[in-house]
C-alpha cells in the first residue's frame, strides 16, 4: 500500500472530520472513544498472539484508567504515570513483540493533556488521523472498522 488510506477510509476519514468539527466534538471524547475501541478490540482477542495475554491486559488496564479519568478534576495528573508506564512497555518490547509496541503506542494517544490537541499546530483538524494511521500499523485491515465506530460513537450515526 503506498498511502496510508485507501479511497474509502479517506472519503469516510473526511467527512467524519467535517462533522466532528461542526458538532464540536471535545478532544477528550474522541480520546476516550479510542481507549474504548482499543478495548474493545483487546476484549475481543483481535489482537491475540502479538503478546503475551498478560502484556494485553496491562494495555487493556491502562486503557481503562484512561476511559474512566478523562473529564475528572486533575484528569491529567491521574493519567501521566499510566503514558510514562505504556511509554515503557513500547520502548521494552519493541524488539520482541513490535505488534505489542505499536499497541502500545496506540494506547499512549489516549493519556494526552485533555487540552492537548491543537488544529493550528496538527497537521489535521482531529486526532482521528492519527488514531487510525497508528492502529493501520498494528492492524492494516481494521481502518473502516475503527472508522464505523468512531462515527458511531461521536457523531450517533450510522
């Protein structure tokens, strides 16, 4: 492949950014809507076999303090030992488990600063983007998948 999206995932990519920006959806939503489809796909064994169960259910863990601290009083002081900690387990595993790193890389993009994404300084108008150009590595296959839910989930449409 030599874009990072086909046709389908751009046209769907660009009109779920026109949405989320009309609607103005907050960047911890679409945070927390990626720890939950992390999660969920964690839960679902989609990512089975490129670590030891234990390694994922560290990931899935920290996901899940992620999806329960966003939008609390001092979110981003409960959340940074948890990106120190995935950051670790990326720079550990890299080697050994690459698929294991590049979820955990994908987990990191959940414990940003809840005001941590500027349009005027990010190549794009979302972090959607970039949740999928990172999930795309870990699973080349599951970019409409991901691009679905997070219609489905920020926008409540189908």
């Amino acid at each position: 492949m030599t874009e990072p999206y086909s046709a389908e995932e751009t046209e769907c990519l660009d009109a779920i950014e026109d949405q989320l920006i009309e609607d103005g959806v907050p960047f911890r939503q679409m945070m927390k809507m990626y720890a939950e489809f992390l999660q969920t796909c964690i839960s679902a064994g989609h990512f089975d076999g490129v670590a030891p169960s234990a390694r994922l259910n560290d990931v899935a863990e920290h996901l899940q303090a992620a999806v329960s601290s966003l939008g609390h009083e001092n979110s981003d002081e409960l959340r940074r030992p948890h990106r120190i900690a995935l950051w670790t387990l990326f720079g550990s595993s890299e080697k050994d488990y690459p698929a294991l790193a590049a979820l955990s890389r994908c987990a990191v993009c959940c414990f940003y600063d809840e005001a941590g994404w500027n349009p005027d300084t990010s190549e794009s108008v979302t972090p959607i983007p970039l949740y999928l150009f990172l999930l795309k590595r870990l699973v080349p296959t599951m970019g409409m998948e991901f691009l679905r839910y997070a219609r489905r989930y920020l926008l409540a449409s189908c």
